[in-house]
C-alpha cells in the first residue's frame, strides 16, 4: 500500500472517469469497458483522453501509477481479488 508520501492529490475525476481508470488498471480492453458500461468505444477514448489531460499521464501505465497514487486503485486489494 503507497504511504501518505508516495500519494498524490486526487484530481477532481468524475465517476464514470473512475470507472473508466479502474477498468483500465484490472486490464480491460476498451471495447470490453465499452460493452460493459454501455458506451462507445469512442466514448471510453474521450475518457480516457481526459484522465490523461487530468493526471499528466502519456501511457496506459503512467495512468495506473496515477490511480494508485491517487488513491483510485488499491493493488493488494485487487491481487487479493484474484
């Protein structure tokens, strides 16, 4: 678990942006977060363009370093998960 140094301030997500973040981070596909949230795959794009704007991040994994700093997604509760 990061500790309150590693942690950085939680941009100001939506939830579907946290929906979106956390599909990305158990590595989902975007057309599979797409069916299963009922959007477009375009749709999960622009989500996800907005998390990269909102975080900094240039990759899929910037943005899971990002949702783990953030506080958004908790590794050992998801590897516990599996």
């Amino acid at each position: 678990m990061p500790s309150p140094a590693d942690m950085m301030p939680s941009p100001d997500f939506s939830p579907r942006e946290r929906e979106v973040l956390a599909s990305l981070c158990d590595g989902e596909t975007y057309p599979s977060i797409a069916r299963r949230l009922g959007i477009s795959r375009h749709t999960v794009d622009t989500y996800v363009r907005r998390l990269r704007s909102k975080t900094g991040a240039v990759s899929r994994a910037q943005l899971v370093v990002a949702a783990v700093r953030c506080g958004v997604f908790d590794v050992h509760t998801q590897a516990n998960r599996s």
